[in-house]
C-alpha cells in the first residue's frame, strides 16, 4: 500500500523506506514533525530546486534568444512565464511555512494561493506546447535537434509541475497539522 510521508506529504510508492524529502518512513508513522526553522529552509529549498534550476535556465534562454533573433511573443512568453513561475514557486510553499499551519485571510495570501496555479500551467505549456507540438516537425523530415529540444521541454515541464506538485503537497501537510514548526 502507498504511504504519505507525515513529512511532506509525497505518497511514496508501497515499501519505500525513506521519502524523497529524506524522511525515514520506517519510523514514528503518525506523529507530527516538528521542523526548526533552518530545515525548514532547506525542505522547501529541495522541494522546488529542480523546479526552479529549470526555469533560470529557461528564462536566460528566452532573454538571449530575445537578444538574438529579437523580441517575439514565444520568447516573450517563455521569459515572463519562467520568471512569474519562479517566484510563485518559492512564495506558495514559504507562505505556507510562515503561517505555521494557521492560514490568515488576506489578499497577499490569496495572490500567492492562486499563484500556485501558474507554475502548473506553464509547466503543461512546456510539455505539450513547446514539446509534443514542436514534434509536428518531424513529420517534414527527422532533425536532430528538434528532437532533442522537444525532449528538453518535455522533461522541463514535467520538472516544474512535480515541483509544484510537491510544494502544494508540503502545504496541505502543513495545514493538516502533520508538519509543525519550532518557535524562533
């Protein structure tokens, strides 16, 4: 049977011993997780890095390019959605961590709760947009490098939605109460 990590919240596959969080799931199952402040830190940090490398590296693709060719919707929309993702990437799962699992009504809040959104959809532009509809090519004749930058977005995008994916997962753990915090 597939088990939650009380840590994070990740369903692991049956028999794993130990989440990709770096929990040990052979231990206290149940019990809440206390965290300090400075793991907490590194938590978030390693839920949304491989997230986040993705889309600094996608960004100053977008801005060189721009530089390059020049300035056209594609490359306009890959910089303002790698840079806008970003930011929601590290705001939605900090904002849940600042709480300490007592979510507070504002519109700030709200902002960044909906912001959680935006990495996921531009995530799924880069899989299907960028990368199974930039395969269409193919059917012209087999290029190389189309292939292999269609594979790039593919793997991309799926990076950016599993780290959304997992920071949203943190902060329902949060919120559930199975991921306390220490006072500081």
């Amino acid at each position: 049977m597939a088990t939650a990590c009380p840590r994070c919240g990740l369903v692991n596959p049956p028999g794993s011993q130990r989440c990709d969080c770096g929990y040990s799931l052979a231990s206290r199952a149940g019990e809440p997780v206390t965290l300090t402040a400075r793991d907490r830190a590194l938590l978030v940090g390693r839920l949304v890095s491989k997230g986040g490398t993705v889309l600094l590296i996608l960004s100053v693709v977008a801005l060189v390019q721009m530089f390059r060719v020049g300035v056209n919707y594609r490359h306009a929309l890959l910089l303002v959605g790698s840079l806008v993702s970003l930011a929601a990437l590290f705001a939605y799962p900090a904002r849940a961590a600042m709480e300490h699992g007592r979510p507070q009504r504002s519109l700030a809040g709200f902002l960044i709760g909906l912001g959680g959104f935006v990495p996921y959809l531009f995530g799924c532009y880069l899989v299907f947009y960028e990368g199974f509809w930039r395969l269409r090519a193919l059917l012209d004749g087999f290029v190389f490098s189309v292939l292999l930058v269609s594979v790039l977005y593919i793997v991309g995008g799926y990076a950016v939605v599993s780290a959304i994916y997992k920071a949203s997962e943190f902060a329902r753990a949060v919120d559930d109460g199975r991921i306390r915090f220490n006072r500081d």
